[in-house]
DNA sequence: GGGTAATGTGGAA
DNA sequence: TCCACCTTACCCA
C-alpha cells in the first residue's frame, strides 16, 4: 500500500542491509526460474522510481510493483522461514527482504527499464526541480488537480494520502480544475509536494502534523485531512467524496473551491 | 472467526 | 466504469 516516499525509503532500507552479494530465493514458486537466471550476479544498486523499485544486476533488473496489497518484510539475520506467500526473498550482509503479493516482480531488459521509467513524469523525490515541466504538461487542461495528481505520467510517485495532504498544504481545493491554477498556485503545491514527499521518505511514513518540538504524533493524529472526520488544523468537517476513482479528501474552509 | 477496507493499476465490459 | 489481483490489518462478534 506504498506511494513513493515508501518506495524510496525501501531502496535506500534495502540498499544498506542487502550490499552487493544477495542471495535470492522464491519460497512461493513464481519466480523460480527468474531467480535461477540471477544466480551469481551482484546487486549493483536499487533505483526507486515513482511507485517502482528496480534493482540492478547488471543487465538484468528486478522490476517490482507494490500495487495495492503488496508489502516487504524485513529481518535480521539469520532470517526466519519465510512464510509461503513470500514471491521474493533476498538475502544480503545484514539483512533478509521477503516481498509478498506485488502487483508486479517481473526481470526486465535495460530496454524494458527504460520504457517504463519513460512512461512515467518526473518523480518529486529525484526531480524535485521539475516544476516548470510538469507545469506545461498540465496548464490549461480542464480537468481536476486532484485527478492530475494521481496520474502517474505528470506526478511519479504521488498516492491517494499524498494527494490529500499536499492539496492541503498548498490550500488548494483537489476539484480545482488545472486551468483555474495560477503559475504561483502551481509552485507552492508542488513545493509541497516536494517538502511532505522528502520527510515522509526519511521517515518512512507521512506525518504533516508535527508536535510543537517538530516530531510527528501517533499514527492515528498525523495527516490533516486524510481519512480524518475534521480538519486538524481548523476543526471543520472534512468532506470526502469521489475524485479520480480514489476518495478525495478536503477541508473546504481551508481549502476553499474558488481561487480567493 | 468472519467481513471489509487499503497509501494501485490495467484490462475487460 | 467495473473488477481482478490476493494479502494484511483491523473491526466486529
């Protein structure tokens, strides 16, 4: 259930606890022969990319989709016995990795790799200066930023929870079509976006509320408007309804549906 | 112990 | 627009 802070924070969790000898096994059988034509090769490095993690050995890449449902567990060695749903085991120097139901564990060619990293748009987490290219993707379009947001192909990596609390932070209403958007609009939203995205990935999780000392509150008091009842900041009712295929969320005192 | 939602995506209808 | 994917976590009984 990751966006993309997750998939970085896992590259870089990854990247230290494995190294460059791993060992690769696939307790639940469909990756049998995909682990079979990687023994031997080294982990040459992990790129996160949007919602996608690619490790690198050599010219063959791991490609993993977490979708939905998917989910890492990670262990310190020596690892338990991996439980049978685990698609993927690796293990390396200091730490076991089991990946269990993504949407996607496939082995792909440096071509394949790049075609999919060229389907996507510029992820907030390695281009964080794109701004003024995605602004010319979307200006003017007629259809909602909280639509655009979820597209994959202007925002890598952006999620549902994401969407909710950077829409927040910026004070922009997610229904606000793109071509209602002034250039500055554009900025600070995806300043935010920038700004929550870099501390969720350190973090490991979103936390927009901070405690007066700067660190975030419990899990449960931690986002201003996602899945809550009422505004975190203002106490009005927070509003949730349909948008994009996803369930939007807006405080729409704070978030107001016109430009002011 | 059962039912349901979930931070996602793409292919079928 | 709907549904499958196929798992966990959490709620309720």
């Amino acid at each position: 259930m990751p966006e993309g802070h997750l998939i970085h924070w896992y590259a870089r969790a990854h990247a230290a606890g494995l190294r460059s000898a791993v060992e690769l096994s696939s307790p639940q059988g469909k990756f049998v022969d995909e682990v079979r034509r990687l023994r031997g090769r080294d982990l040459e490095r992990i790129e996160p990319y949007g919602k996608h993690l690619f490790y690198c050995f050599g010219e063959r890449t791991v490609h993993v989709h977490l979708g939905m449902q998917g989910l890492f567990f990670h262990h310190p060695l020596p690892a338990p016995e991996p439980r049978p749903q685990v698609r993927l085991r690796l293990v390396g120097e200091l730490l076991a990795v089991d990946l269990v139901a993504p949407r996607t564990c496939s082995l792909v060619s440096p071509d394949e790799r790049d075609g999919l990293i060229a389907a996507l748009g510029p992820d907030p987490l390695r281009s964080p200066d794109a701004a003024g290219r995605v602004w010319e993707q979307i200006r003017g379009r007629n259809v909602a930023i909280g639509t655009l947001l979820l597209d994959q192909a202007h925002f890598a990596g952006v999620g549902n929870a994401l969407r909710a609390e950077v829409l927040f932070a910026a004070r922009l209403h997610p229904a606000r079509p793109a071509s209602s958007l002034g250039r500055d609009e554009f900025e600070a939203l995806w300043d935010a976006l920038v700004r929550i995205m870099t501390l969720a990935a350190d973090e490991g999780r979103i936390a927009t509320v901070r405690l007066p000392d700067g660190s975030p509150p419990p899990e449960a008091e931690a986002r201003y408007v996602y899945k809550q009842q009422r505004c975190r900041r203002c106490g009005a009712p927070v509003r949730s309804w349909e948008l994009g295929g996803r369930t939007a969320y807006a405080c729409e005192r704070d978030q107001p549906s016109a430009a002011a």
